[in-house]
C-alpha cells in the first residue's frame, strides 16, 4: 500500500464532463472528455470532495506516480475497454499539460 505524502483518498478516475473544472495542481481547465482524477478528502468521518488533478499532473500533485492501482481500485464502474484506455494514457500522461 502507498502511503501518499498528501492525505487524498480515496482516488477515482473519469471523464471530464463539462471542461469547467480546474485542476488542482496547474490551476488550468480540465478539457471536456478528458480523464480527471477525482481528489477525495476524509474529514470528520466522511468523504468530502476536494476537486481534480490532470491525469497528467499526477506525479507533482500526488508526489508520486504509483496512483495507478488505487484509481482502478476505487473506481469499478470502469469498463474494461476504459480501464485500457486509461492505463494507455498514464503510460502516455506523464508531466503536467502546462509543463
């Protein structure tokens, strides 16, 4: 199990719906169809949401890059068709869209 450095979990993945959102880390839109990860904080017992992280921001937001696991972990409602997409794009994604 890794013991991230930030206390964000659990981890879910999806699509951007709307392209309004901004990330977390860069501060930029997240596009529109895009994957997002969902940031989740547990705070006073309960899961509380704390916005998203680019697919491609994830090693300098989560100080790591072993969120793979987790994400598929939390989030079952993937297909397997988008289980293989996104593990195609964090082999792909891997520094922030603004760097």
């Amino acid at each position: 199990m890794i013991n991230f450095t930030r206390p964000d979990a659990p981890l879910l993945i999806e699509t951007a719906d709307f392209g309004q959102a901004k990330c977390r880390n860069c501060h930029e839109p997240i596009l529109r169809g895009s994957w997002r990860i969902r940031v989740v904080f547990y705070e006073e017992g309960r899961f509380a949401p704390g916005g998203y992280v680019h697919l491609g921001c994830r090693t300098v937001y989560f100080e790591t890059d072993e969120v793979l696991d987790p994400v598929l972990r939390f989030s079952p409602a993937l297909t397997e068709t988008e289980r293989a997409e996104l593990i195609r794009a964090f082999d792909t994604e891997r520094t922030a869209p603004n760097q």
